[in-house]
C-alpha cells in the first residue's frame, strides 16, 4: 500500500513538471509535431528552430529567442509549453423538430414518376 502511495507520488511530481515546463533539453530534442503543438509555432518557425539548434544547441530557453520570428511572447510559451488549443466539434444537440423531420423522411411514402406510372 505504501509502496503503491509512493509510486503514485512520484509519477504526479514527473508528470506535473513536465506539463508546466519545457527544459532546454526537452527543446533541443523536440521533433517538428512536438515543436508545432506550441501555441504560436507553425511549420516555418518549428524548421527555423530545428536548424537553428543544429548548428547551436540552446543553452538556456532565453536562446531561443535568437531565432529568427521567435519573440518574447513565444519563448515565453515554450517555457510553459503552452499547447494550442484542440478544436472539438460538438455534436448539435436534436431538437423535437428535428426529430420531426427524421420521423417524416422515414415514413413519407414514395413518390412515383410518370413514367413508372404508365409502366402499371
């Protein structure tokens, strides 16, 4: 039980200063998706960041600025590594006239041409 307690806290206190914070390592290894999941890096900005640390790995998150396009405002969400937000469809709630309107669909009788008219 003391054991499982432990586990649990330890996972909590990794977990948590992984979420609120990116180390610097954490930036000179990100790969391109981990890069564009930052609010505010797009394709562009995560390649310019990528060759940037090839050629000069950074040493503090502060470098990160020296990218070109990369400001204060965006070093700072690489620190907290603000993700942008997930867009999420909503499923339109039915109302009764839509109900209505699926329950006439599916009952209405089908309409003959005149063609299949003469036919008979």
């Amino acid at each position: 039980m003391i054991k499982t307690i432990y586990k649990a806290l330890a996972i909590l206190v990794l977990s948590s200063s992984l979420v609120f914070s990116m180390s610097v390592s954490q930036l000179n290894k990100a790969s391109k998706e981990e890069l564009l999941k930052i609010n505010g890096i797009g394709d562009k900005k995560a390649d310019a960041i990528i060759k940037y640390r090839k050629s000069k790995p950074f040493k503090s998150i502060s470098d990160v600025e020296e990218v070109k396009g990369v400001g204060k405002a965006l070093a700072k969400n690489i620190k907290n590594d603000v993700h942008k937000k997930v867009k999420t469809t909503k499923k339109k709630k039915e109302t009764k006239k839509d109900t209505k309107i699926k329950k006439e669909t599916k009952t209405k009788p089908k309409t003959t041409t005149k063609k299949e008219e003469k036919k008979s």
